[in-house]
C-alpha cells in the first residue's frame, strides 16, 4: 500500500529528527511548498557550540525544568527554527511545517506536540499556514497557523505547551 502524502513527508521529518543531540527531546521538521521540500532542520547547538550528547549534561534536565518552560537555558536551535532559517521567506510564504518529536531516552512519539511559544512567533512571521504534528506513526494533528494568530496564548501568560 503507497503511503499517503502527509505521513510520506511526517516520515522525512522523522528521519530528520535522527540528527538531533538533545538528552530530553528530539524534533525533526520539513517546510513543503507545492510539494517540494523548502527545508529542513532537527534541534542542536549552534554551529562551533558542543552538543548536550556531546558534554552528556543538560541545564534544563538538572534543574528539573518542565516540558515547555525556561528555553533561554537550553543550548539548542529548535527544529522549526533551524528549518525556517535555513529557508528563504518567499519560500515559506504558504507553506506547510511539518513536525515529528520523540523522547531521546524512550523513542516514543511526543504526546500532545507542539511548537513553543518562541517557534509559534517565528512559524507566523515566516509565513507558515500549516503546521502538522505526528501524533503516531499514522495519526497527526493538523493546525491551522492563523488560530495562534486569533488565540493569542501570550496575552493570558500562557506558561509550557
């Protein structure tokens, strides 16, 4: 059976996430524009900078840090990040992001995926309207950019994801 093209390109970013050097997550993400891949990008530390698997240590795991808070003290460049700025703007300008997460220990998928806030700002203003989460290996969750823009969860204090 042919896979169908969401999963095809939710099994890219999979593999993408592959390269990721973090202790607790790993994210792998594509930008897709009229079916052609614009970008890709996996979390790690910027370029020259050691990784976490590298120094095995983590700030954010020491301290106990919860699932979406406090990412001024994490090392890494997030997937959709590295993506978007490995990607023109008028590549992106309605383009869909597709986002696969795992847990570095486990390798189980993510629950509830979801970009932070910081990645939510950067997908608005890189002209992403889609954004599609693997939630299994053939479940996802599809969102429509323009509803981050409406419920502004920044305004409410909105802490994590």
């Amino acid at each position: 059976m042919r896979t169908d093209k969401i999963n095809y390109y939710l099994d890219i970013a999979e593999t993408v996430l592959e390269r990721g050097t973090c202790l607790r997550r790993n994210y792998g993400a594509i930008i897709v524009k009229n079916d052609q891949i614009i970008s890709t990008g996996y979390v790690g530390a910027p370029r020259g900078r050691k990784n976490c698997i590298d120094m095995k240590y983590c700030v954010r795991q020491s301290l106990n840090v919860p699932r979406g808070e406090r990412y001024e003290l994490c090392r890494s460049v997030h997937a959709e990040q590295n993506a978007i700025i490995h990607a023109r703007r008028e590549d992106m300008i309605g383009s869909t992001i597709y986002l696969v997460g795992k847990d570095a220990v486990s390798g189980e998928y993510v629950e509830k995926a979801s970009p932070c806030a910081l990645c939510k700002r950067m997908i608005i203003n890189a002209g992403i309207t889609t954004v599609i989460i693997r939630n299994s290996k053939d479940k996802f969750t599809t969102v429509n950019v323009g509803d981050w823009i409406e419920n502004d969860e920044s305004l409410e204090g909105v802490a994590g994801y």
